[in-house]
C-alpha cells in the first residue's frame, strides 16, 4: 500500500517563490537566482513528504507561475503571438504569463471551483503538439538522486482538452490526436525516471459533452500502447465521478484516485466499478481545507478498499492536491491554541496520510490518537457551538426574507424620498487605497498609532473622499473604504466565529497569495462594524450615502469554513449577522445599503444538477440580509462579474432594489440577458473598467449607457464604474469619474 499526495504547495513556508518572482519581474533577480530559489524549494519539500514517510514525492507540481501553462509549453500549444520572439526560454514562459507592452497575457480564470486561477491554454487551427518533459525529466531524475522516489504530475490530457479555449475557428476535438501524441512523447521521456505518473482528470467530476468519452478513450489507448514502464495514476477530484465512473474504470490506467471528501459516498460504487488490475488511490485527507482529518472513519474506508481489492491494490493520499492548503500549522504561534489544535495544513497532512497507510498495516500510529482527543474537543467546544445562534436560526421564517411591498412600489416610494435624477451616478464603494493609507492601517495594527488617533486619521480620508465626490457631483456617496484591508477580513474581524492565521497563505495566481480567514464556530455579530464611519460620512454631506457591507455568500466562499455543518447553514449564521448590521444602519438613518456579493457566481457547484439549490440557498440568505427594511430603505447589491446568462432570475429573486454588475469590457452585451419584464430591479451597468488606469471618454461612455438603454428602461439605469476603485489612483480616478458625470448628463439631456 503506497501513500502520497496530490500534490504539495508551492510557494514556501515564507513565501520565497512569492518573493522571488517578483524581484525577478523588477529586474533585481536574474534567472539564475530564481532558478536557484525554486530549486531549493522543490527540494525542500521532496524532503517534507518524504521525511512524512510518504511513498512518493511529488514533481511537476512545484511551478513558476501555473501547473496548466506548464503543461501547455509541454506539448507545445504556445499561441502564435507568444511564438517567433527573440528571446526563449522563462521570458517568454512570463510573457504568456503576464503579457507585455505589445502583447496581451493568455487569460487566466478559476481552477474548478477554487480560488486558485489557471492560465486558459489556446487552441489554434495551426496549434501543432510537440511533447517535450526535459525539465520534469530532469526534476525526476534530481529526486531519485537524492534518493526520493518521484512520482512526476501533470494535467491529463481530457482536462486539458476541456479548459482550453478554441481559437481562431479551432475545434478542440480536432486535437486530440495531436495531443495524443505529445503526451506519449512526454510519457517516453519519463519512463526510466519514475515508474508512476499521475495525470490530474479533474475535470471527470464535471459534466461532460458527448465527445470527451471517446476522445478520452482514444488518448489514454495510444498512452497504454505506446509506453509500458510507466503506470499511470489517473487522479480525479473536486468532487464524484458519477456518470463518468464508468469511463474513468474504462481507461487503461494503473490506478483510479477519487477524491472521498468532495466526493464521498462514491466509494462502493468505485470500488464495484474498478477492473481487476486497477488500483485506487483513496483521497482521505481534505486537499482544500484547514482541519484534522477523522482518522478512524477514513481507516474505515480504507478498510472497505482493502477488503474489496487486497492490500496491493490500495494507496491512500489526499483528496487533491495540497496547493490549496497552507503550509504548516506549527507556524501558527499567535492562534488560539484549542483552535490551532482542530487544524491540519500541508504538512500535517501529509503526516495523516502516513498514519492512514500505518493503520492499515497494523500499527497503531499515535496521530490516531491525538486526532481523536482533538476532533472530540473540538465536537463538544462551547466556542464551537452558541446555542443563541441555534436559536435564531430555528426562528427565521419566509416574513423575515420578504420586502413589505414589490421592487416597482418601493421603486415609487424611494424616488420620492431621495430625489435622484435620470440615471443617478455612483461608484461602487472603495476609493483608491494609497500607499498612506496602507501604511496607516499597518502602523495602527502593529499598535504604534492609538485607536483615537487612527479613527481620526481615517475620518480624514473619508472626508476627503466625500469631498472630491460632492465636486465631482456625484448622486449618491460612498465612504471610500479607507478602514478596510479587506472586503472579507474585515468583517471577519469583527464577528464571532472567525479566526485569522499569520502564514496560512494559499496561491491565489502566480505570486499571489491569499490568506483567507478561518470559520471554525457559530457566527454572530458582537456590536455594529460600519455604523460610526458611515454615520460620519453620512453627516458631511445632504446627498444620500450608500452603507456598504459584504454579503454572506461571498463572506463564506473566500473563507476556510468548518466541515462540520453545511455550507449553507453557516452562510445562514452569516445572513443573520449582516442583518443586524443593515438593521443598524437603517436605524441610524442610512438609507441606501449595499450588499456586496462578489463571489455569488464563483460558489456555484461544478455540476448542473447542484446549482438550483446552491442558488435558492445562496439567495436565500441575501434576502435574509435585506428583506427586514423598510420600503423607502434602497438596498444595492454588486456583483463583479459578466457572466450572468444562467442566472439572472437568481439575481432578480435576491430582490434587491439596484443591482451593479460589471459591465463595459462585454460593451454591454451582457445585458441582453438582463430582460426588463423578468429583471425587475434598477441596474447599473459598469461603464469603465476599474482594472487598469485608461481614462475612459466621455463619449465612449455616453456610447455606452446608450447601448444600455436598448435594454433597461430609462428610469431604472443607474451610471457607476465596472467595480470598486481601490487598486487606482486618485489623478485617473477623478478623471474618470468626471467623464462618467457628464456623460450622465448629456444622457439625461438627450431624454
Ligand atoms: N465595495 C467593494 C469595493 O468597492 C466591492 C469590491 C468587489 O466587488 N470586489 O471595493
Ligand atoms: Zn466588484
């Protein structure tokens, strides 16, 4: 029985991968210096898992921007504006990567549904596959000779297949051949180096089109038929096989790997399903999440695969790969200890992995024990579980998520209350978070600037903000957000039930980490969290200013959640803490409210059959937030995404009275699917890109919010940049704000 892991993080435990990348990309690191820090860190961590007693160390999953644009420069499916350029090499691996002056970078979007995101492979008509492993061969060979046993990774060619974009007029199935052969080609380098090869096939747990069966059959025949030396460990995970278990147990692989926490409750089925001759890798221990694994009911399961197919036929591992997970909970030192306790990161992962393997061959190893003590600890933790929080929940009923009238009669009631004109102009929360502004919120964290002296501080930008915004002659205000590191964390911050690590930091794409905060218990609010500062901001000015909170969904996707409760419950705990918030701030006058809920379309399950009750309970809990207000209370909601097609009835369920979403890089197209008769709230279509510092026109603005009016009726357009403006500075921001104020008017002159 072989114990391994998916695959193992790639950053550092201090990041040095994160750091070096950088001073390389500032010309401060040459390519040598950055091939030396990434070397050491493969090292390293060959020797992590190693020294853990795993079986295997992984190679090919370290890289230095993305595992699938390595995987795309393997079988070279470079595009063609990447190819014929003067210099090779890491270059233009970081030009694909990045782009430059001349050249857009590939783009890039999220891993299944992680928060990691991949560079999107092209596929041209003129794509020609080479297939060429030197750097994973010689990975390999580097391992075995410091006497690890490598097991090289590397997206399976259907997965690759699936998440490529066609380009150019380019059919993916046109390619399989070609890929085919690249991957024996890659395949045939590795023999010799390693015995096992694991090609990752998460996309198996997906819905898959007609034609993925047959080319999946077709690739994996020609790698069976061309390589014998090395076996194949087709690894799935993020989630069940279902329908597709049958293709997968077709293929001629080695080893079938599942993933048993996303997708437990297949194993039976699995393990039916698998020939004789196939081995299972059993995915026990939680890729993509921060908590000690329940040793005794994975050593079950364990049991039932040993039962069923023999010891040989057996390894364990994690779930997926632990790219997902932090580094190593030891680092820990300022958590709360009976927290910290409850926890596992990739290092104590790959030491559950072992003990699961050791369990299996009769010994009792002392992590079982201590996992036990933990778990139960953790099961009976006052900090765990309020009973005032049960109860509330029990207490929520369909009055409690229901406006007092429809969205067209508060429609009525709020023009009179605030007076706005024909397309009111806002933004959508955050105003540029200046170098002073970070420094500030760092100096008072490290407590070296005192709590009256930093509320005073910020109280000053916030009246900045309010003043460039009344010049600007802007309809309705925000606060700027200056107090704020974090839409997510910040609020975190103050709600019970949450905890924040100091190094749990995950790659969130290329040298970009995130350290998401940490829900282990039952979420309730202690006191108000934005009250004083909008209040404040409230009272410099006559024009209504909008409180800006983030919603319960995008709260819980871009946190580490406890596995203990659904995911829908805790988003529920959430929505009631957000209530209390809206409550207050409606007390305190505030009369227009924005919930943020960036993450609502990223939450959504891989499988179609999923998604209606991700969304009734995702939407749900939205109107758990908001359906207390009263009628003339405006409640807005922003969503920084395009891609609404399958979900607009969802976005008009929420409620809301205003709904932002980001709009100008699609030219507005994307509202086409935003019909007036079954979208009945207000809506503001972003009209300028926030992600770079272009000041857009006047006219391409006007341009644009006429396109808008094709499908929105007049009264129910609201004007507003594609999202917040926090990553800009204040020269472009003004101008364009400025631009986006007068072409408002001009349209409202033209009515
Ligand atoms: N209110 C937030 C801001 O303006 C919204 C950010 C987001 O949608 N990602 O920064
Ligand atoms: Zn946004």
């Amino acid at each position: 029985m072989n114990a391994h892991v998916i695959g193992f993080p790639r950053m550092g435990a201090a990041r040095e991968l994160k750091w070096a990348l950088e001073r390389h990309w500032r010309g401060e690191l040459d390519e040598g210096g950055l091939m030396a820090v990434s070397s050491e860190l493969k090292e390293r961590h060959w020797a992590v898992q190693a020294g853990a007693g795993l079986d295997f160390v992984c190679v090919g999953d370290h890289s230095l921007y993305d595992h699938v644009l390595d995987a795309a420069v393997m079988v070279g499916a470079v595009p063609q504006r990447f190819r014929n350029r003067e210099c090779g090499g890491l270059a233009a691996y970081f030009r694909m990567a990045r782009g430059d002056a001349d050249t857009p970078a590939m783009t890039m979007t999220k891993w299944f549904d992680s928060n990691y995101h991949y560079i999107v492979p092209e596929l041209e008509s003129a794509t020609i596959f080479t297939g060429r492993a030197e750097a994973l061969r010689r990975d390999a060979a580097r391992a075995a000779a410091l006497g690890f046993r490598p097991k090289p990774v590397l997206v399976g060619p259907l997965t690759f297949l699936m998440l490529a974009r066609e380009t150019g007029g380019a059919s993916r199935w046109d390619h399989v051949a070609g890929l085919a052969e690249a991957y024996c080609r890659i395949l045939g380098e590795l023999s010799g180096v390693a015995s096992w090869v694991q090609l990752d096939e998460p996309a198996l747990c997906l819905d898959l089109p007609p034609q993925a069966a047959e080319a999946a059959q077709y690739v994996y025949g020609e790698l069976a038929r061309s390589c014998d030396g090395v076996d194949i460990l087709l690894a799935t995970y993020f989630g069940q096989l279902r329908e597709n278990l049958d293709l997968a147990a077709s293929l001629p692989v080695a080893a079938l790997h599942l993933d048993l926490v996303r997708g437990s409750g297949q194993l039976d089925e699995a393990l039916r399903a698998v020939p004789e001759g196939m081995g299972v890798s059993l995915g026990l221990v939680d890729g993509r999440n921060v908590w000690r694994t329940d040793l005794d009911a994975a050593a079950r399961a364990v049991d039932e695969a040993r039962n069923a197919l023999g010891e040989d036929r057996v390894m364990v591992a994690t779930s997926c790969s632990l790219l997902h997970s932090p580094m190593d909970v030891e680092q820990e030192t300022s958590l709360d200890p009976e927290i910290r306790r409850w926890m596992a990161f990739a290092v104590q992962k790959c030491a559950e992995v072992v003990a699961l393997k050791g369990f299996a061959r009769g010994e009792s190893p002392a992590l079982f024990a201590e996992n036990r003590e933990a778990l139960a600890e953790r099961r009976g933790s006052v900090r765990v579980h309020d009973p005032a929080v049960a109860g509330r929940l029990l207490s929520v009923d369909e009055t409690m998520l229901t406006r007092k009238s429809p969205v067209a009669h508060r429609a009525v009631v709020q023009r009179e209350r605030f007076g706005l004109p024909l397309f009111p102009t806002t933004t959508i929360g955050s105003f540029p978070q200046t170098p002073e502004i970070r420094k500030t919120r760092l100096a008072h964290r490290r407590g070296e600037i005192s709590e009256t002296d930093y509320a005073d501080w910020i109280r000053g930008r916030i009246a900045e903000a309010v003043a460039q915004q009344e010049a600007l002659d802007i309809d309705v205000l925000v606060h700027g957000e200056p107090e704020r590191n974090d839409m997510v964390e910040y609020f975190g911050q103050m709600l019970n039930g949450f905890c924040f690590t100091e190094n749990g930091w995950v790659q969130s794409y290329g040298s970009r980490c995130v350290k998401p905060p940490v829900i282990y218990g039952d979420v309730s609010r202690p006191g108000p969290m934005t009250v004083d500062w909008i209040t404040y901001a409230q009272s410099l000015t006559d024009r209504p200013m909008k409180g800006m909170l983030t919603g319960p969904v995008t709260i819980l996707c871009w946190s580490f959640v406890r596995d203990d409760i659904p995911r829908g419950e805790i988003c529920r705990q959430l929505a009631l803490a957000v209530r209390d918030e809206v409550t207050d701030l409606e007390a305190a006058g505030v009369g227009i409210i924005q919930v943020d809920e960036a993450a609502l379309r990223e939450g959504m399950p891989l499988r179609q059959d999923e998604r209606e009750a991700y969304l009734r309970w995702a939407v749900d809990s939205f109107r758990l937030v908001t359906g207390g207000v009263a009628d003339e209370t405006q409640i807005h909601s922003h969503m920084c995404y395009s891609d609404f097609n399958s979900i607009v009835q969802w976005i008009g369920a929420m409620d809301a009275d205003v709904v932002s979403i980001e709009a100008s890089r699609s030219g507005m197209r994307l509202l086409d699917a935003f019909d007036a008769r079954e979208f009945p709230a207000a809506i503001g279509p972003g009209v300028y890109d926030i992600h770079s510092p272009r000041v857009p026109g006047e006219d391409e603005i006007l341009d644009l919010l006429r396109r808008a009016l094709r499908v929105v009726p007049a009264e129910r357009l609201w004007v507003n940049p594609d999202c917040g403006l926090k990553t800009r500075a204040w020269p472009e921001t003004l101008a364009a704000l400025e631009n986006m104020v007068a072409a408002a008017r001009r349209l409202r002159q033209e009515q």
